[in-house]
C-alpha cells in the first residue's frame, strides 16, 4: 500500500458526535442521489452538511428539507431566488455561482467531501478541499484525469485520504487492504464493454444518442454512459488507477466482464490474483469510500451464484472502440496529453448528446484535439488548466459548435 493509503485509516475515522460530516458536490446527479439514500440508511453514521447542484433546483430544494443541510449551492445563478425562497423558513444558507462551489469546499464546517460532479467542473472545488485538510470520496474520476500529479501530491503535502468511489478502483483499494507491504504486479480494471459490445464499425456510425444511453448493468449519469460506450470510461480509469495506486502504465491492464460481477483485480509479485465481487450497485463502493475503514452492514441484493453463474472475459476491440488506445497513448506519454484528452472528450460526448457528431465523430475529434495542442512533460496547474481551455476552444471549432 502507498504512502497515501496509510494515512487513509486515521484520517477518516475521526468523525464528530453526530456522525460523519459530508458535504456532497453534485447531490442530484446519479452518484450524489445514491449517496444520499445510503446516508438516509444510516442517520446515526452520517450527517448531511453541504449539498450542491448545477441546475436543478427542485431536487436540490427537495434534498434541503429533507436532509437539513447547513449549506446548499446552485451554480445555475438564474435559479438562486427560487431556491432561497424555498428555503427561507429553514436555517440553510444558500450560495448561487461557480465560484461559491470553491469558496464552501474552503469552510470548516465537514469532514469529507464526496466529489460527484462531473467532469472538469469537479477539479477545483475539490483541489480546495484538499488544500483544507477535508478527506475526499472520490467519484469524479475526470479531476485525477485532468491534473492526477497535482492533485495526488497535494493530498500527500496535507495529509489526506483520497478514497475511490469509482467501481473498479473501489475494489482494487478493497483487495489492498491489509496489503501494506506487498508490490503490485498489476492491476487488471473490468469493464462491461457498455452497450455495442461486439459491434463494428459500420453500426456504430449509425448509433443515435438515446441507444448509446441504454446501459446493460449501470444506470448512471449520461456523461459516463456515453464515455461506457466508447470505452472512453476505461481509458479514464486507467489514468485514475495510476494516480490513485502510484503504478506505471505497463502495471494497468483492462479486459472487458459483460456480467461486471468482479469490479477488479489485483495481482501481486507471487501470481496471486485478488478479486472484488458482487452485484454492479454503485451504493456499495460509495457506502464504502463514506463509511471506510469500517464495512456498514446493509440490505443490498446479494450475488447469487445460481443466477449468474458463468463469469466471462475477453480482450478490448482497441480497433473499433479507438477511445482506449488513445487513452492508453495519454497514459504514457502523461504530462497535459490525458488533460487535453479529457477536454476533448467532455466537447465530443456534449456534442454527440446533441446530435450535432456521430458516435465515431467522437473518436476522430479526441484524436485531432490530441495532435494539435502543443504537449506540456511537467504542467504546472496553471498551464494544465490553459491546456483544457486551448483544447476545448480547438474541439468546438473543429465542429463548428
Ligand atoms: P450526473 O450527470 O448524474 O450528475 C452530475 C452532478 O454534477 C449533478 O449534481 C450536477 O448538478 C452536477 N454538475 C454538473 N455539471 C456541473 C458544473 N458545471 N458545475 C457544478 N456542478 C455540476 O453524473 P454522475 O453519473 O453522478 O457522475 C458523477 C461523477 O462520478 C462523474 O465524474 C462520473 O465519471 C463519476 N462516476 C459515476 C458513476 C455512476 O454510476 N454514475 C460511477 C463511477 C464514477
Ligand atoms: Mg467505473
């Protein structure tokens, strides 16, 4: 285990009396509603502090009274009056703005931020929870993406434990417990292959929005779904899982488990392969990073054997599914390339959920934006978040977006 994982136990056990405090950024998406219902499980276990939302102000206004929030956000600053006015009979203080998600991931008043925006919205209000010390349940896998070396180093400097919510990564951190000591040869991520598993190229080009939102075993935010099927998301959590675990890319294998009943694997420096298993429900990795060190006991279905009881593996088609070599390239060469990957990838999947690109049109944009943003070895934070804005502007003009 690294140096990071160590401080993991101390850190986040040291709750107040009324239990965990969480702040969760982006409560209203599919990650922060799950997280809010294994919260509900166990009111003695958590208490609810902060909750923010993008735009949707009735989810989050719903939250609010129920949950009894000290601070909620809405970045949408159109809908600020219709949120506060809701809420004026409470306690509840209510920020409107981007800058607002910053300003209250610097307060005192939580002790774990769950980070489940999506996408580059997420990195800076977490960046500022770590530089406060808060320990950080980590979901928004696009921030370790983005700028992973910052971000991790940052962590290590103020003592705080990153711990995944992410799947795979949940599961890999679940194998290293009480593995301190020990190399890891590889880790081996499983991904679903989403919903063309065993497509070709010529029926993907016809592949409309509301297909490729159509997952076999998630239900999750549309982002991540489209990145599912591009096979965009294991690519991402190939470089989460370098960040994460302190691997390098040869240590970072990805084969593709249709019945996602093994999250991941590890193998260690005797052969011997260490697997997480169960039913593909987010509510545990998230029940997990919440409630870390300790196992929460809870009502979820349980794997039965009987049910699914063939479990099978294969390679990636790295041919038709093109998001993951270049996502393997970003990985190796690493400096600003995953950054400008990322933006990329954020401009393709909003213009494909418009239907303003094809499903293969993504591909070849990520590919150009890549080729064409001068590569940074050692980017400082400034410069990383230059390299999004440059390689942002290049993709929406490449589309005429
Ligand atoms: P989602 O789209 O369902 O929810 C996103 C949340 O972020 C919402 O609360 C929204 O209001 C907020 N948000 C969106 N844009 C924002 C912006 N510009 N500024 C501030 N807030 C903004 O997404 P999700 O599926 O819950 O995923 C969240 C993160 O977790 C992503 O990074 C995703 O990759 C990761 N993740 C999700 C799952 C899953 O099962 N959904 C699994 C693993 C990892
Ligand atoms: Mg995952």
């Amino acid at each position: 285990m690294s140096e990071q994982q160590e401080i993991k136990t101390s850190a986040t056990s040291s709750a107040s009396e009324g239990g965990k405090r969480i702040a969760i950024f982006g409560s209203t998406g599919s990650i922060g509603t799950q997280a809010l219902e294994v919260i509900a499980s166990n009111p003695g276990s958590f208490s609810i502090e902060v909750l923010t939302a993008h735009s949707n102000d009735e989810l989050l206004i719903a939250q609010a009274l129920k949950f009894n929030p000290n601070i909620v956000v809405i970045v949408d600053e159109k809908k600020y009056q219709k949120v506060k006015e809701a809420l004026t009979s409470t306690s509840i203080k209510v920020f409107a703005g981007e800058k607002a998600l910053e300003e209250v991931a610097e307060m005192d008043c939580y002790d774990l931020m769950l980070a489940a925006i999506v996408g580059y919205a997420g990195l800076k209000p977490t960046l500022k929870a770590i530089q406060n010390g808060k320990a950080i349940a980590l979901a928004n896998k696009e921030t370790l993406v983005i700028a992973g070396d910052i971000v991790m180093r940052k962590a290590v400097e103020n003592r705080v434990p990153v711990i995944p919510v992410d799947s795979e990564h949940s599961a890999i951190f679940q194998c290293l417990v009480g593995e301190t000591r020990n190399k890891i040869e590889k880790v081996i991520l499983t991904a679903s292959g989403g919903p063309f598993l065993g497509r070709k190229p010529n029926y993907l080009v016809n592949v409309k929005r509301e297909h490729a939102l159509q997952h076999p075993n998630w239900n999750m935010g549309a982002k991540i779904t489209i990145d599912s099927a591009t096979l965009m998301n294991k690519g991402l959590e190939m470089i989460e899982a370098k960040w994460l675990f302190n691997l390098k890319p040869q240590q970072i294998r990805v084969i593709i488990h249709p019945q996602s009943i093994i999250h991941s694997m590890v193998q260690f420096e005797d052969g011997s392969l260490k697997a997480q298993m169960g039913l593909p429900d987010m509510k545990l990795p998230i029940q997990y990073a919440l409630s870390f060190p300790k196992r929460i006991a809870n009502d979820f279905p349980r794997y039965d054997f009987k049910k699914v009881n063939t479990l099978t593996f294969e390679e990636p088609d790295v041919k038709t599914f093109r998001n993951l070599p270049l996502a393997m390239e970003a990985l190796d060469k690493g400096g600003n390339l995953p950054c400008v990957m990322n933006a990329a990838n954020e401009i393709a999947v909003f213009a494909f959920l418009r239907n303003r690109i094809n499903f293969l049109d993504m591909t070849d944009l990520i590919e150009k934006t890549m080729a064409h943003i001068s590569f940074i070895e050692k980017p400082t934070l400034e410069e990383y978040f230059e390299s999004d804005a440059e390689a942002r502007n290049f993709a929406a003009d490449t589309i005429n977006l």
